[in-house]
C-alpha cells in the first residue's frame, strides 16, 4: 500500500497494531482523524495516553481502577463473601454486564499455559490465597468462572486443588451454559448470567 505521506504511513501502521485492525481500516480510521477538528484528535490521543500511564489495579481483586482500591470493591452494597475468580478483566466486564451477580471478584491476569510459559506464579493466585486466609477474611464462597479451555479447565483444577484446605469456603464453578473452547467475553448475556446464577459446587 502506498501512502502520499510518511507521517499517515506512521499512523497507519501503529494503528493496524491493535486487534481486528487491518491496514485498509486503519487508513481509514487515520483520513477520519486527519479531517477531524484538531481538538477532536488532541482529545483522543489524550484519552490514551492517559489511560495508559494513569491507570491502576486494585491492591484487592486486581480490576483496573482509578484508585488503589476499584469501584466493586468499596462497594459496600456487594456481597463480599462470595468471590468470583477470572482470568481477564474482560471477564469482569462480561459478568458485571448479566447484571446477575452482585459479590466481588479476583482477576487472575491469565490462566496456566505451560506452551506460553505462564505458571502458577506467573498468575493472581497467591494473592487469592492470602485474600482467603486474613485473619479478617469474611471471605465463604469462591466461583471458578473461567472460560472451559484446556488451559482455563488446568487453571480450575489447580485453584480448586489449592483452596481444598479451606474446609470453610465453599469451591464452585459457573454451569456449563458456555459452550467447551468458549471465551466468556463472547457468551451472549443470557447464557452468561444463567451460568453464574446456576454455579456449581466443586468436590474438594
């Protein structure tokens, strides 16, 4: 593809860098902002920049934030006792957006892939753990809710194995609505809610 200008080129390229971006919509995202009001343009790349290096994660269930601490988990109105465990803060999104749930949630930053190199270490879940075991911890039910991939199935198996001895808390898992190699953020809200409100009890 030629370009008239380096400096579209330049736009086009990094924008063809973000998922289910190709290079003919790029172009056209980067002709859109160029006849845009300059203001419009300065606002967006605003938007990014500080979203990029503003941004935090809660020191609690590791959501994205504002604030060390996210907006579900000063909820006082939530039910705290019962934790929904994630893999992605897409999952949070996908959940949140049933409007059947109403406790709190862990994200883990991913699940155990040994192919990509991610081990239990690499993830959120001594932080869970440690969540479990304060001696405040008011903590009685924990939802597996990650999506039913082989590697999201090892992830489940390796939690549930690792919070058996906490004969206090309960271990479920979302029902099987969502269909086996499914991705939780794609799940239809119905489904999605159906899975969580029908969550099932796991064997310790």
């Amino acid at each position: 593809m030629d370009f008239p200008s380096k400096l579209i080129e330049n736009a086009v390229g990094e924008l063809s860098k973000l998922p289910g971006i190709g290079k003919k919509t790029a172009l056209r995202l980067a002709l859109h902002l160029l006849k845009a009001e300059t203001d419009t343009t300065a606002t967006l790349a605003e938007a990014l920049a500080k979203m990029r290096f503003d941004i935090r994660y809660c020191d609690t269930c590791h959501n994205i934030s504002d604030t060390a601490e996210c907006s579900i988990c000063a909820n006082k109105l939530r039910d705290h006792s019962i934790i929904c465990v994630v893999s992605d803060i897409r999952d949070v999104i996908a959940i949140e957006n049933t409007g059947q749930y109403k406790g709190g949630y862990h994200v883990l930053g991913g699940v155990i892939s040994p192919i990509e190199g991610i081990g239990p270490s690499d993830l959120q879940i001594d932080s869970l753990v440690e969540r479990i075991s304060a001696p405040d911890s008011e903590i009685k039910e924990v939802i597996l809710a990650i999506s039913p991939t082989m590697e999201g199935d090892t992830t489940a198996f390796y939690l549930s194995r690792k919070l058996r001895d906490f004969a206090e808390v309960h271990i479920s898992s979302i029902a099987r609505g969502i269909p086996m190699g499914g991705e939780l953020e794609y799940a239809d809200e119905i489904t999605l809610g159906r899975s969580i409100v029908e969550r099932q009890r796991q064997a310790k």
